[in-house]
C-alpha cells in the first residue's frame, strides 16, 4: 500500500481513536472514585489511562493488522514492520486524576522512523488536532500556522518537568531560568502533546523538554512541521523514535532557543 494512501486513511482512524478515548475521558472526569494507581513517587496511571489504551489498540489492529504498535501503559510485541503507531492514551493523567482540564489521547503513525499521521484531542474544549505528512495540520478543519514571533523577550514558551525531577532539582530548573530571564512568559501545564499542538496552533510560539517518550511527542511533531515549525533535539539533530529532547517553534525562534539551550 502507497504511504501516501496508508497516511490519509490514518489519520481518519487516529482521529477516531482519539474521539473515542476522548468519550472514555469526559465520561470519568472529575470522578470521586477514579482508581488511581502509582507507577513512581509522583507518576500516576488511572482506569481511565488503561481504558482508553485497550479501546484505542483494539481499534489499530482491526484497521491495520500488520502495523506495530508502542503504547505507554503495555510492552506490546513488535512485528518489525515500517509502519508503528505511537499511542498515549490519556497524556497528562495528573492533571486528569485532579480534575485540572488540560489532557488529552494522541495517536500518531510513523512510517520508517518519520511521523506520517497523527490526532491530538482535548475533550473538554472538544479540540481535534489532526495532521499528515504534505497535507498540513488542522483544529476542528481550521488549518494551522505557527507564529513568526522572532524575539524572545515577545515570546510565549512552554516547557515541562521529568517525573525524576526531584533528584537533581538544580540540573532540572537550570534551563528553566535561562529562559525566564530572556522570554516574555513560561507555561508548565503538563501535557506534551498539548503543547505542541498549541505551537503548531499560534497560541503558544515556543516549547522545550527533557526526558520525553516517544507517544508523548510523535503526532505533536508532525503537527509542528506541518504548521511551518521546526522540531530537534536539543543539539539541532532531527528527534529520533526516542524522542528523549525536544525543542520546537517557528524557524527564527528556533534558532534563537537552541541559543538559550547551548548556553
């Protein structure tokens, strides 16, 4: 099947999977007795979590059984084939299990290690962030385009903390502080595959982190090169399936942040 056919057919079911995730979300909000478990001092998984990941694989391999699959709560068995979906079933459980409305399920296709397709939803603002490879990103059908801000000190950035962040606090916030002192404002709101779409979306015109996985970052950095933006590593090199490092905005604050990042 051509890639260009796989990836237009995907992003009709990513978007799918993630409005039906989205449907499991909003059911459970806000719920005084969501089961919430501990997977670290600080990192929670919930029924919710779990629920959305089992609806959302069930789907993919009914659509396309041949593809693999890498989903944050399970270690699924790869078949080695060029097309792996990349799932976080309900990314930002935290705020999630204390009713903070800023979470999402993202469900994004790479085809030889390069996102292809991908879908974001919020279901409390019922915002559906989808994207394909050459055919641009969109919100609810609106396309997108990142922002030109080309100075920091105009600049709004966004950024988000690893789970381990208590064990080196100062390594931690050092990056931190070098753009407070030189961007006009910072947001943490702790959901990476949000705030990549809300760069690809103009909203926000810059985001930087550390310690990622791979499903929090694969359909939000497609939305990112399909809104005109560009997104690396941290040493400007092209994020591989890792996708441990990220730094994304618009070409000219790019440069400017992998500035602030080189130190």
């Amino acid at each position: 099947m051509a890639a260009t056919g796989t990836s237009t057919n995907a992003v009709a079911v990513a978007a799918e999977a993630v409005l039906m995730a989205g449907a499991l979300q909003k059911a459970r909000y806000g719920a005084k007795d969501l089961d919430i478990q501990h997977k670290g001092e600080i990192d929670l998984v919930t029924e919710v979590d779990k629920a959305c990941e089992k609806a959302v694989v069930a789907l993919l391999r009914t659509r396309f059984p041949d593809h693999d699959i890498v989903t944050e709560e399970t270690d699924l068995a790869r078949r080695g084939s060029r097309y792996v979906w990349f799932i976080d079933p309900l990314d930002g459980t935290t705020n999630y299990a204390h009713g903070y409305p800023f979470f999402c399920c993202s469900v994004g296709l790479t085809l030889d290690g390069t996102p292809i397709a991908g879908a974001v939803y919020d279901c409390i603002k019922e915002e559906l962030f989808t994207a394909e490879k050459g055919s641009g990103a969109h919100l609810n059908g609106r396309r997108l385009q990142v922002t030109q801000t080309a100075d920091l000190l105009r600049s709004l950035l966004t950024t988000g903390f690893p789970y381990d962040i208590r064990a080196d606090i100062t390594a931690a916030l050092r990056m931190f502080n070098r753009f407070m002192s030189v961007a006009r404002a910072i947001r943490r709101d702790g959901a990476a595959a949000l705030d990549l779409c809300y760069v690809a979306a103009g909203r926000t015109d810059g985001f930087w982190e550390e310690k990622l996985h791979p499903w929090d970052v694969m359909a939000g950095a497609l939305m990112i090169t399909e809104a005109g933006g560009v997104i690396t590593r941290f040493d400007g090199s092209p994020n591989p399936l890792t996708a441990d490092q990220v730094v994304a905005a618009n070409p000219a604050l790019h440069a400017l942040m992998m500035d602030v990042l080189r130190g």
